[in-house]
C-alpha cells in the first residue's frame, strides 16, 4: 500500500482529464466501461450501488495483495510487536491468532483457516474497520482479494471464484454473481498485543510475508485520524460529532446502534440492549503516528452479551462516525 497522497496522484494519472470533469452519471458509465477491461468475469449488470459512488483507491486489482497462505508463529517468538499494538483476536474452537494491524495496514484481507473454519479477516485503514467474516456460502469455498476501489472510504473486495464485488463495512455482495449474498460475521477483538497474551498465552502470530517487501510496522496514513474530514470520501457527514470521530457499532434488537469512544472511555462501562460495552485503556492507535507503536493511548473495546447464563464476545466494529452515517444514514450515535 502507497500513503494517501501517493494513492490520489496515482488516481489522477490512471484516469482521464474528461472523465474527472464528467457529470457524476456519465463518469460512472465511462468508469463501468474502463474497469470491463480489468474485470472481464464481473456481471456489472447485476448491482445494488450507485457506481458514482465507486472510485479507484490508486493500486489496481490485487495492488493489496492479500495473505492467503498466511504464517504464524508463537507469542514467544514474537519480537517487533510492541505490547499496546493493535491486533485482530480470534478464537475460534480453541485455536487463538493474532493478526497485527502493522501486517493488516499493508495487505487488508488475511485469508485463512481457523479452528477448522474458513475465516477472511479484514482491515480497512481509511474506515478503521476490522472485521473477520467466514469465507464460506453454502457449499461454495470463497476466497477474497482486494479490487482497489472504495466505497464511502471503505474496503471493495472481491471473490476470486465468481469476481463479485463485496463491501468490506457490510459483507455483502454488491455487483456481480452474488449480488446480495451476506457473508457471516465472526466475533473478534481489536485490543492490544498484551490483551490478546494475556488471554491467549498459546496464541500465535501472524508473521509477514517475506516475499511482500512491505515496511511492516510504518503506518502510511500518519495522523489520518486527527484529520478534519475522511480522505476520498464522497457522502453525507454526521451531525453532532466530528466524522473521524471514532465509535463502536454493535447490534442490539435487530439493528445497528453507535456509541463514540470518548463517552465509552469516560463512562468505562454501557449498556446497550441486551449489549455490553467496555473500555480500558493500553491500545496504541495504527492510524496516529507514522510509527505504529508509537500511536497515541485509544484503549481497548470488548462488548459482549450473556448467554445462557454466561457472558461471550459478539461482533462490533471499532470504525469512524463518518462510516457508521454513510452505510447506517438512519442509524444514531450515542454521545451522551
């Protein structure tokens, strides 16, 4: 992955002076007929979007390459990994991973296998949106690459059996042969290094890939989450909270609810529904210094539910209100 300037400047030079300047409807038109080039297998007459609202993110298909023959080794042989970094834990049937935000930044998508479930686990830096879905629909196996376009800032994916194009925010299919196929989302934790040990001192680590040639550990996108405003955005901005503001988004009743970190911080503890949200401090931001672990203190997030009696982790997205509004613009976010 290139920094955010890097990424517009390349955009710039791929597309056409007349296709910028373009009304919104005939530049998506021209863009459908350019990426028919790139994507010859995608069904682009089968789509639920508004394809003004896609634009290139700068790498082209795969440019982010994913790991999907990803290594790993134990907690003691971890060495670079500074003890607030943020990691993505998963456990699931007695087998806990850790994916580190430092490899995430640089590849998006890790798909993998984990306690015998087929899992792709996600990370989009421009919407600071960490989720793990599994990876398989019926009796399809799927696995995911990145196509290089986004979405309100997030995430396009796409499956390498039918070409579909998917939202990383949602897990739906959005253009393509799966149009509206939902993947399944898995329960993970985005916490610190030393939370994930701590929790899991069998745990393993994901290691980078050495033929990848990534400077893992650099975050390219420094002080993106103290911006005014998101990069490459195109949508509607919430009222009553800064769009970068970060919130967590759980789901409680059948519908997505949002609480901003900072009233979770102060209260340490909220319920939601049948929710319960968490807070305590020891997790480095990956989206504040240029050095990862150098990140300023935004805590750690754990939301869970009881069930039958005992308490278990539930899905949730630590992500910015500016995304939160664009895929839930009916959706509010608790402040107070």
């Amino acid at each position: 992955m290139m920094s955010v300037f890097s990424k517009f400047l390349l955009l710039v030079a791929l597309v056409p002076f007349g296709v910028l300047n373009a009304p919104a409807q005939s530049r998506a038109q021209s863009d459908v007929e350019w990426w028919q080039q790139e994507w010859k297998q995608t069904d682009f007459s089968k789509s639920s979007i508004d394809f003004a609202d896609i634009i290139s993110g700068g790498p082209p298909k795969d440019g982010i390459p994913s790991i999907d023959k990803p290594l790993f080794h134990a907690i003691d042989k971890e060495t670079k990994l500074g003890p607030q970094e943020p990691v993505i834990g998963l456990s699931i049937n007695g087998d806990a991973r850790a994916y580190p935000l430092r490899i995430l930044m640089w590849h998006e998508i890790v798909n993998d296998v984990v306690g015998g479930v087929p899992v792709s686990v996600t990370y989009c830096p421009l919407c600071n949106t960490s989720i793990v879905f599994e990876r398989k629909l019926g009796d399809t196996l799927y696995d995911f690459g990145t196509t290089g376009k986004l979405r309100y800032s997030d995430l396009v994916m796409y499956d390498r059996q039918t070409q579909s194009w998917w939202q990383q925010f949602s897990g739906q299919a959005i253009v393509g042969k799966q149009l509206g196929s939902k993947l399944v989302t898995v329960p993970s934790r985005l916490e610190s290094f030393d939370n994930f040990k701590k929790r899991f001192p069998g745990g393993k680590i994901l290691r980078g890939d050495p033929a990848a040639r990534r400077d893992y550990g650099r975050n390219p996108y420094a002080n993106y989450d103290l911006a005014a405003k998101p990069f490459m955005y195109r949508g509607a901005m919430p009222e009553g909270i800064s769009p970068m503001a970060r919130v967590v988004v759980i789901k409680s009743g059948g519908k997505k609810h949002a609480v901003a970190l900072e009233l979770l911080r102060k209260k340490g503890a909220l319920r939601v529904g049948d929710v319960t949200l968490g807070w305590e401090a020891g997790q480095n931001t990956a989206l504040g210094h240029s050095v990862i672990k150098k990140g300023r203190d935004v805590g750690n997030v754990v939301v869970q539910r009881k069930v039958d009696g005992k308490w278990q982790d539930v899905v949730y997205e630590v992500t910015f209100a500016f995304a939160f509004h664009a895929f839930e613009p009916d959706g509010s976010i608790l402040t107070k």
